[in-house]
C-alpha cells in the first residue's frame, strides 16, 4: 500500500530549479533510499515532502491525501517527520527536554512513556546523559538525539537526511542497524537520503538514484547495489 507518492514534483529556491519532474513511491513498512551525488536534489526532495520547500508542479499525497499545500505543522500532525541535516536540536535544551518537544504534539501519555523507553532502549547513552544540555554532547550523540525526538512525534513515516554524516564508521554502522529496527520494531516507513550509498542500498528493500533532479533508475536495493553503473559511480566499484 503506498503511504508517500510524489507525481512529477518540480521545486527549486529562487530562480534555481532543483527538481525536475521527480515521481516515487513509498509503500508502508518500506525502507526506500534515495542516493545521488552532491546537488542531485536529495534534500530538496525532503524538504518538499516536509512542506518546507514549495512546489513549482507536480503533487505530493500521503495516506492518499495532497500534503503539498499543507504547511509543516499540519504534515507533522498527519504523521511525517524529517530529521534534517546536520542535526538542528537545541542546544540550550537538556536530552529529556528535546525529547518532550517530539511528543508535543501528543496527548496519549502512555503512548508517550512507552516511545520514550523505545528511544532509551535504541540509544542507552541518551539515558544516562538525560539531564545534560544537547550542546554538550558529540556529534554522534546529537545525531542520536535528533532520530529520537523524531520518533517521539510517533511518526508513520520517518525522512533520514544524511545520518551518517560526521560519523565515525563503527557509530556509521551503528546508526544504520538502529535504522532497520525502527522500521522493524516501531513499525516505521522510511525514507533514507544517504552519501554512503552501499550502507544504505544494504539497508534498504528499494532506492531511487538522483541525477541533476530528476529519478533516473528505480530498482529493487540488491539489483541496484549489482548495477554496473550504480556500482561505477556511486560505490566506488
């Protein structure tokens, strides 16, 4: 069953057009990654999902309904959630305090205590570090926070954007195994934008490949990690 369905989506910023007529879909329970190089469109396409970044053409549904003149708030109530790049907690905020921001939105406190001891469980150290202020933590730390709060808003369909970035390969692959129990435990579509494009693929039932804003193969995740192309261009093969 398709949970997100973007229909020839055409968005850009200014005079600059990023996306050029860009169709996918994500089926419910699905982890769907989209790679691409620098500039391809890759956090663009999120953004227009997440009613940040307007549409010029095109259309956006999700559950089967048109998001994409909906403003964020609305999208996130609808049940999408994006953790951006480059993190963007709140430095000023303890763990705890991010956390409950997540959940605002919720008023099912059972439901709420229950995702919490979910997040707590996935990341430990997020626990015993509840009461620090999120500025103080690493990097990786951070990154741990932002996937959290995230799922505290108790998304159906959660968008990744770069969550390797900055990572240490051994917290990468980490992160990455984390990834596939969200989708498998909390029973969470995702929607994966990722530079390292073999950990994602290895992660994902599908994926899309980028190129100057528009898809240019959409394959089965194993198929694309054996095409020669994929292989040549995006995994260094």
């Amino acid at each position: 069953m398709a949970l997100l369905e973007l229909h020839e989506v055409s968005a850009g910023y200014g005079n600059i057009q990023v996306l050029h007529g860009v169709t996918l879909q994500v089926d419910e329970g699905e982890i769907i990654t989209l790679i691409g190089a620098n500039g391809a469109g890759k956090s663009t396409t999120l953004m227009a999902i997440s009613g940040i970044v307007p549409l010029r053409r095109g259309s956006i549904l999700f559950k089967g309904r048109p998001i994409h003149t909906l403003p964020p708030e609305q999208i996130v109530r609808l049940g999408l959630c994006q953790v951006p790049e480059g993190r963007h907690i709140f430095p000023g905020l303890t763990v705890r305090e991010n956390l409950d921001l997540g959940g605002f939105l919720r008023r099912d406190r059972q439901g709420i205590r229950k995702d919490l001891d979910f997040v707590f469980s996935l990341f430990p150290v997020l626990h015993e570090r509840r009461h620090q202020l999120g500025g103080n933590l690493s990097g990786g730390e951070q990154q741990m926070l932002a996937i959290s709060r995230a799922l505290m808003a108790k998304p159906d369909l959660l968008l990744l954007d770069e969550p390797s970035m900055g990572l240490a390969p051994m917290l990468t692959r980490q992160i990455f195994a984390i990834i596939r129990r969200i989708n498998r435990e909390h029973n969470t579509t995702i929607l994966l934008v990722e530079q390292k494009a073999s950990l994602s693929l290895k992660a994902a039932n599908r994926g899309y490949v980028l190129e100057n804003g528009r898809i240019v193969i959409a394959d089965q995740a194993d198929a694309l990690l054996a095409n020669v192309d994929v292989q040549r261009v995006y995994l260094g093969i």
